[in-house]
C-alpha cells in the first residue's frame, strides 16, 4: 500500500518539476495556461489512479470466475455426472409400465423385449379424434418415426397428440432411452424426461422456476450434479426435452398456465428439442406455440402379432430353468392361442389397436388364460382402467369415484340401446346423467362429469355435440350391466326376437341366470331367439338343467328322417346362425367364419333342398340322437357351394348376410389356422370369378384335389382288364368269327391268287391259337368254357387236314367255326364291355385279306382292342399274364401314360357332350364307324346318371365308362384328332377321379366356409 502511495506521489511530482526546470520562462511567462496544465494533469493522474483500482478490482474478479469456471469445468469430468445421470434415467426406464391394470403378472416385461414402434402422421389438432379406438382417416398413409424429427440441425418443438393408452408415454420412455444409449454420438445427446403431472403444483405456485430447477429435483439423491451442469447443458443445445402428459393438468386455467411455462423455457433455451405429449381435447385447450402437431398412429396388424408374440416371448423366458428351445415353442403356442381367439373374436380384435387396450388383453390371457371367453371381465377391466385405475396409479386427483362414473355411463349406454342408436345429442345424454347425479353426494354438474369422460376416451363427442361410446361393445357392456345391478332382466326378456340386444344378452348371461330369458326364447320359436337360447347355454354361467334338456331335444329332433320339415328347416337356421357367430377378422376388414361348414348342417341342406349328395362315400347320413356331425363336410362341388350360401341366407333371413370368401382372405393366416388346424389339409371355395363360378382355393403344398396322374389312372386299367377277363373272352370269340370269315373267302380266292393259301393256313393258326387263350384263360380265372369248345378244336384239326386236298370240306368246316364261334359268343355270358361288341360284321372286300381281316376287326371291335389282341397273340403269353400284357397293349393304343390330368367332377358332363360331338363329326355316317358310334353311345347313356349325379359310380360301370373313353381316344388319335384324343383320356381320368372318392380311396377336400356381406 506504501509502495503504490509512493509511486502515485512521485507521479504527482516528478513530471511537473521537471517541466518547469525545462521550460521555467515559458511557464512563467503564463502563469494561467500553466496552472490549467497542472489542474489537468493531476485531475487525470487521479483519474488513472481510480480506473486502475475499478480495474484492478474487475480483473480480480475475472480472474475468480476463471477459476471457477475451470474448477466446474474439471469437476464435472472428474464427478462423471453425464454417466451416473443416464444409468440412473435408464433404470428407471427399464420396464413397461403397467401401473393402474388390474391384472398383473408375476413378471413385467422390459420395455426393450416389447416395445413396438407406433409411429406419427401430421394432424391438425382439431383432426385428431379422442376416441379410444381412434384411427387415422384411410387417406393418411404417411407414418413417421419420432427419431425422423429429432437431432437435425435445426431444433425442433413436437406436440405429440394421441387418445388414452395410444402410447405417448411409452414413446417418451423408449426415445429417452435411446438416447441415453446412443451416448455422445448425437447432436444433442442429453435426453430430460419429466412428468408435468408431477411438477404442475411448483410450477403454478413459482412460473419463474426455471426447466433446470425441475429437472435437478428428479435427480436420484445419490447422483450429485455439478453446480450448473443442466443449465450449460440446455444453454449449448444438447438435450432432448420430454414433456409428458400436458393434458394430465388438471384445470383448464392451469393447464394453459404449464403450457405459458413450457413456451417460456422453449424461448429461454431454443437450441434443444422439445416433444410434449398431451390427449387430444388437453392440447385443445392448451396449446404450445410454434410446434408441430403429430398424431400417434394406431397399430397396424402386422405391429399387433408382432407385440403379442414379443409379449410372451418376454414372459416365457422368465421361466423356471425350461430349455431355450421350448421356451420358444411354448412362447409361439401362447401367442398363436391369443391371435386366434382374438381373430376369431372381431369385436375384441378391434379393441387391439389401442396398445394399453391390448396390454390388457395379453395379461388377461396369459394369467386366467380365459380369453375370450371371459370378454365380460375384460370389458369390465378396460372401463375400469379407463374412468379410473390409470388416474389413481399417477395420484391424478378424482371429482368422483370410478364406480360411480360407472354408474353415470350405464345409465347413458342404456338409453342408446332403448332408442336403438349408438349416438345421443348432448342434451339427451346431460338428460339422462342429471338425475343419478344429484343422487351422489358431490358437487359435480353433469356437464362437468360430461366434459371429464370425454378426456377419457370412452364416451366420445363426435361433430354437432353428438355423443357416442368408442365402440359398440362399450356400449352393450354397460347396458348389461346396469340391467344386471338393476335386476331388470324383463328389458332383455322382451327383446329375444331382437338381434341388437342378442350381445347385450350374451353379456348379461354371463354372470347371471338366464333361465328367464332361455325360457321367453322357446316360447318365441323364431330362428333369431332359438340361436340365442343355444348360445345362452353356452356362454351364461347357470341354466335350469330342465331347460338345457328342452334345447337338447329340439336340436335333436332337426335329424330324425320323419322331422316336420319345417321345423328341420327353423333348426338349420338356428345351427347355422350359432356356427357362423365363429367369425376372424381378416386383413381388408372383412369377417369370416373359418370353421368348414359342418356335415350335420350340410345334411340339412341337402334334406331340405333334395339337392346331390357331395363326392366321396356316403357319408352325409341322418345323425341319431340329434348329435350334430361336427366333422367338415367335403367334396362339395363349386355349383352345390354356390347354391348352399343361396340356402343359408334363406334359412337365416339374410342377416347379415353370407358369401363365400375372397381368395386373399382364406389365405389369412388366422382363416387357414381354423380351416385346417391339422391334415387332412382341406380346400375351399371362394367367391366367383370372371365367369362367376366359384373359385377352388387350396392351401400350398396339398396338391390339386382333383389331379390324377397317368401311374393312378394305368393301375385302374389294369384292374379293369384284370375284372373283365370274361369279356376279353368273349373278344377273342369275336376275333375268331372275322377269321373264319376271312379265312373262308380266302378259300374262294385259291384258285387265282396263289398266295391265298398261305393266308388261309396263318388265320387257321390265328384260329387254333385264338381257342387255346380261350380255354387258358377260361382255367385261369374260373371262367366256364364255352359250349363245344372241344368240337371247335377237332374242327379246327380237321380243317387244317384238309386245306392242301380237300378244299370243299374246308368250306364247310370253316363255315361250321364262323357259325360255332359266333354262337359262343352270344351263348357266353357277357360282363362291363358288352356295350362295345358289334353283332353285325361287316367284311371289307379289299382283295388283300390281311387288310381286310384288319378293317374288319376295326369296325367290329375298334383299332385299341383289335390291336391289343392281335399283338397279345403274337407274343402268347401264359394265361397268367395275359391281363398285364393286354393292359400294356391297350394303354399304349390310348396313348397313355400321360398327364397329370386335372378334371373337376363339375365339368365332366359338359366335357363329354363336348367329346362327343366333335367325335361323331370326325367320324361321319354310322356306317363309316359303326362300332365307335356305338361305343359312344353306350359311353353317354351309362355316363348321364353319374355326372348328372343321379347314381353313384361303382367299380362296374366305372370299367365300361373308362375303357370306353379311352378307346374312343385310341380312334380319335388314329383320325389325326389329337385335342379330342385328350379329351377322352381326360374323361377316363374323371371318371377315374370319381370312382377313387366314391370308394374312399382319394378323399375329397373341397369343403365351404362363408364370409360376411
């Protein structure tokens, strides 16, 4: 202090004493200027000395908060506050929050095992619907991730709006965990989640507390903070702020004063990310300037079999030490379980688009394990989550209790199911809450319960102050259960003939007697209030044991062969209406009831509309004891497919109204679980197409039903000839007339034409060689031998004695076989191929004998059989393998093998007139191919009865139809007509089709399941 004294003293003196030694004159000569001079300097040398002490003070000052700032600096990165700070956000956000459900399961998943990411779209705010259920208008496709909009260069502020149990929340938790693991690799890398429903008391009470205050007091007291971490942190832009819950404020007033605070820590630090989640009708009333509005999509099919299977993923694999394996398999059975019910259950299936709503639904399931058909209880839950659970589990205070909000809405929802309507004006709804609340000790008006359960989601304001519940079943749940507390089941006693109380029934039913209404529904007798009787029985939890027998005999009596028929026809409403409440959402909306229409039902169908019986062996039979045949009836064919839907809306008064399915959706998933849930795999018909037939779906690696290929349709042949060796008898008789025949007009032409003779000895050889396989095959197979069988051969042994000399007793000898054979022939008992024998035969003139001995044998016995015969001769085979070598013969004449070959029994008549004609085309006058008209004509009159389904086919004419279509495939291939070639072997292949189902060896799958118009 001395020195600096010292300093500013010789300052003060020095420089002016050495002025005046230098300039003594001048500054005596001026005296004024001088003094003036002087009074200036020393008033700056006292001016220097104070700004150096203000500056020595500010640099001092300085010089601390440097140090400070360094010190803070050093002791953020020594505490590690930014690591602590993300494990601790982290653990706390490890699990699902399931807090407020009244179910709940021994474990709770983490967020990670189940999280699916519900997605955004641009909505304006008034757009968004409130509505539990709410969906996003089918125009609005584009669906983004909360990640497309944070961590760009420019900041951003996100209002995220979305009805109750949407996912916001959900969102939040799972984005600030994202962040907290992605770590430094983010622009702004330091996630803040606060709950506003938490600090919306400091905040009213102190709107200055600033966002660092809040966030600093959510801090785990083991985690100590920097001085200023959260302040630098928000101030350099490098947090992500969550705000959740917007709408959780209670009070409009103080709502609109978070929403004022939350825009004044946007302005106070602009360079972060903020993302606000409210209810639609909270943001309304408290909107955030400046953000962008995005809607939380609803899930999408795909995302709700991917939840529900990550879902027991998660919990099966907190087992008890079960193999990773099985934890799998058992992990896939429960989610299949769940999906199937679910699908098979449209009106719960609809409530799984809310993700809260669907939480509730897999833990109702994988606990009891009694979905669906517990739906009462879980609707029960869900209108308890929704009025009241959720709000108590986050201490949100409550004007009036959950039970009696409950109370209030059954009143409502009972008054839309009198009126018939799923909406009420405001007034009518404010009408019927006003008296059942000023029964309640509160000072709530109705129009302030009114305003406080639309926030829910439940009851819903739609446009024009017209109100309605979120979905229909709300509505059907509360009104039975107020009839319920009420004890006025008479409401749904007089209503069994109507189908708008038949939910309401069920769900009353379910948790008390329905003896009363069972009882109104017998009276009734209508189809309507029978099916109602029966599901009564089903789903109510007690019934007269009385009453349950009167359904059982009613239900029996429909399949007794003397029932009235019109009370047969009332039950196969009634069956047919219970079976079709089975219905699976498919993907487009649709509905279908993938359970295969039953035998019983479809033996009722066929008593009733005396329409044919489907292929296959006869198995649509009456069923004793009124036991419906619950096996899938098969082999139904597309015409008798279409007319049953025809039929069941008849018997069911066309409501709602049946078709068969589109393609795509039997290919559901969920419909071919319940079409096929184990081999046989079934097909089945779908809606018709271009030319408006139905269309044969089948499932993917069964094979086409009604392919038959060449290896199956040569085995039948064979068997044919094997069963038909009595007529190939009789061919070879027939054979024997044409050469004796010839063989006597050879005996004319000896004389001029030297080699006649040695033709005549080759058809005598013909003829001892013909009788020999006809006295094999006759010991062979049992067949009798025909009469003067022995005179034959010595007639044949004398004719070749005589053929060199005597030529006028080999006349008469072979004119004696022709007349012997011929008798044979027609003496001999026929079998299946009778209708193919020609009687008449006519003999070619031709002067070569071997053609005319070839022509004469086609026209009698067409080219197939003559050549088969002709070629089984040459190689003279033992009578034991005659069959095979005959069947080899034939098939290659029919041109087979080949194929496969597809032939739906629906076609095969008008396949066969379509052959047919263009045969007798080909073939032209009768006389020029006697035998094929012939044959023809046999082919269409035994055909007409069986594809006109008249007559089943049996093994008999199944023989005489195929190897008549196959040898008329054999003639048409000789005239040049490959197509009409095919198109008999086609029919050979139908018929083929025919005969394996009618023996069951090749059970049919064509079956019929049935969709909602």
């Amino acid at each position: 202090m001395i020195g600096k004294l010292v300093r500013w003293s010789l300052a003060a003196i020095v420089p002016p004493s050495v002025a005046i030694a230098g300039w003594g004159p001048q500054i005596w000569d001026n005296p004024v200027v001088t003094g003036i001079l002087l009074a200036l300097y020393e008033g700056l040398l006292a001016l220097g000395l104070f700004a150096g002490k203000i500056l020595g003070e500010v640099a001092g000052r300085w010089r601390q908060r440097i140090v400070d700032s360094a010190d803070r600096a050093v002791g953020r990165r020594v505490s590690r506050f930014d690591k602590r700070y993300r494990e601790s956000l982290l653990g706390s956000l490890r699990y699902i929050d399931l807090k407020g459900l009244p179910t709940i399961g021994y474990y709770t998943p983490e967020l990670d095992e189940v999280f699916i990411d519900v997605s955004l779209a641009y909505r304006a705010p008034r757009e968004v619907r409130q509505d539990v259920l709410a969906q996003l208008p089918a125009e609005v496709i584009d669906r983004h991730s909360i990640g497309e909009f944070l961590d760009r260069r420019r900041p951003v502020v996100l209002a995220i709006v979305g009805v109750p149990g949407s996912g916001k929340s959900t969102l939040l938790r799972h984005t600030a965990q994202q962040i907290c693991r992605a770590g430094r690799g983010r622009r702004r890398s330091v996630p803040i989640l606060l709950y506003l429903r938490d600090h919306a008391a400091e905040i009213i009470a102190a709107p200055q507390v600033t966002l660092p205050q809040l966030v600093r007091n959510t801090v785990e007291p083991g985690v100590k903070e920097p001085a200023g971490w959260f302040e630098e942190k928000l101030r350099d832009g490098e947090c992500v702020v969550m705000l959740d819950g917007l709408d959780e404020v209670a009070g409009q007033e103080d709502r609109r004063g978070v929403a004022d605070w939350v825009e004044a820590q946007i302005r106070r630090y602009p360079k972060n990310d903020y993302a606000i989640t409210s209810r639609p009708r909270g943001y309304l009333s408290a909107r955030i300037d400046g953000a962008t509005v995005l809607q939380v999509c609803s899930f999408t099919d795909e995302q709700i079999g991917r939840f529900v299977r990550s879902w027991y993923a998660a919990v099966e694999k907190r087992g008890d030490g079960t193999p990773a394996a099985d934890v799998r398999r058992l992990a896939e059975a429960a989610a299949d379980d769940l999906l199937d019910r679910l699908n098979r259950t449209p009106e719960l299936y609809e409530l799984t688009i809310n993700p809260l709503l669907l939480t509730m639904i897999a833990n109702v399931h994988r606990h009891p394990g009694s979905l669906p058909e517990s739906r009462e209880r879980l609707y029960s839950e869900i209108c308890q989550v929704m009025l009241w659970r959720r709000h108590k589990a986050k201490d949100i205070p409550l004007e009036l209790s959950g039970d009696k909000k409950e109370v209030l809405l059954r009143r409502v929802a009972l008054a839309m199911m009198r009126r018939g309507v799923r909406d009420l004006p405001g007034t009518a709804v404010l009408a019927e809450i006003r008296p059942a609340l000023r029964r309640m000790a509160t000072k709530l008006t109705a129009e302030d319960f009114l305003c406080d359960v639309r926030s829910n989601g439940l009851l819903i304001e739609r446009e024009g102050d017209v109100y309605s519940f979120a979905h229909h079943t709300f509505q059907e749940y509360l009104a039975a259960a107020h009839i319920r507390d009420k004890g006025r089941p008479d409401v749904l006693v007089g209503a069994v003939d109507d189908v708008w109380w038949r939910e309401t029934t069920l769900l009353y039913a379910a948790r008390s007697d329905a003896d009363p209404i069972v009882a109104a529904c017998l009276s009734s007798g209508t189809v309507t209030a029978l099916s109602l009787a029966f599901d009564c029985a089903v789903e109510g939890s007690e019934l007269d044991p009385a009453l349950r027998e009167r359904l059982d005999r009613l239900l029996g009596s429909a399949f007794t062969p003397q029932a009235d028929p019109e009370r047969r026809r009332l039950m196969a409403g009634v069956l047919v209406a219970r079976h079709l409440r089975h219905l699976t959402r498919t993907g487009d909306g649709g509905r279908v009831c993938g359970r295969p229409i039953t035998a019983g039902i479809y033996w009722l169908y066929v008593r009733d509309t005396r329409a044919p019986e489907p292929d296959g062996p006869a198995r649509v039979e009456p069923l004793v004891h009124g036991q419906c045949g619950d096996d899938p009836i098969t082999g139904v064919r597309a015409r008798d497919a279409a007319a049953f839907v025809h039929w069941v809306n008849g018997v069911t008064g066309n409501e709602p109204g049946y078709r068969l399915p589109t393609l795509g959706q039997i290919e559901n998933p969920a419909v071919q679980r319940a079409l096929n849930p184990g081999p046989p795999l079934l097909s089945a018909w779908s809606e018709p197409g271009d030319y408006r037939c139905p269309v044969l779906w089948t499932p993917p690696g069964a094979g086409d039903p009604y392919a038959i290929d060449a290896a199956t349709l040569i085995r039948h042949v064979n068997d044919d000839v094997r069963r038909s060796m009595r007529t190939f008898v009789r061919l070879l008789l027939l054979r024997a007339i044409v050469s004796a025949r010839v063989l006597r007009r050879g005996l004319d032409l000896v004389p001029v034409f030297d080699p006649a003779l040695d033709h005549v000895r080759d058809h005598a050889f013909d003829l001892s060689r013909t009788v020999d396989h006809v006295r094999g095959l006759g010991d062979a197979f049992g067949i009798a031998h025909p009469a003067g069988l022995d005179q034959m051969e010595a007639d044949l042994r004398e004719l070749s004695r005589c053929l060199d000399h005597e030529r006028e007793r080999a006349h008469g000898l072979a004119d004696a076989l022709a007349a012997s054979f011929s008798h044979a022939r027609t003496a001999h008992s026929s079998d299946a191929l009778d209708p193919m024998l020609e009687p008449e035969l006519g003999l070619d003139h031709a002067p070569g004998l071997d053609h005319a001995f070839d022509r004469s044998l086609d026209r009698v016995m067409g080219r197939a059989l003559s050549h088969a015969l002709a070629r089984v001769l040459r190689l003279n085979p033992a009578p034991a393998d005659w069959p095979a070598e005959f069947s080899r013969a034939f098939i290659e004449q029919a041109g087979l093998p080949a194929g496969p070959y597809v032939v739906p029994p629906d076609t095969l008549r008008d396949r066969l007139r379509t052959a047919d004609k263009a045969l007798r085309s080909l073939l032209g006058p009768l006389n020029e191919g006697p035998w094929a008209h012939r044959i023809a004509d046999g082919l269409r009159k035994t055909a007409a009865p069986v594809f006109g389904r008249r007559e089943r086919l049996t093994s008999g004419p199944a023989t005489t139809m195929r190897l008549a279509a196959l040898c008329l495939a054999a003639e048409a291939g000789t005239r040049g007509a490959n197509e009409l070639a095919v198109a008999f072997r086609e029919l050979a292949a139908g018929i083929t089709l025919l005969e394996r189902r009618s023996h069951g060896e090749l059970p049919p799958t064509e079956t019929i399941i049935l969709a909602t118009v």
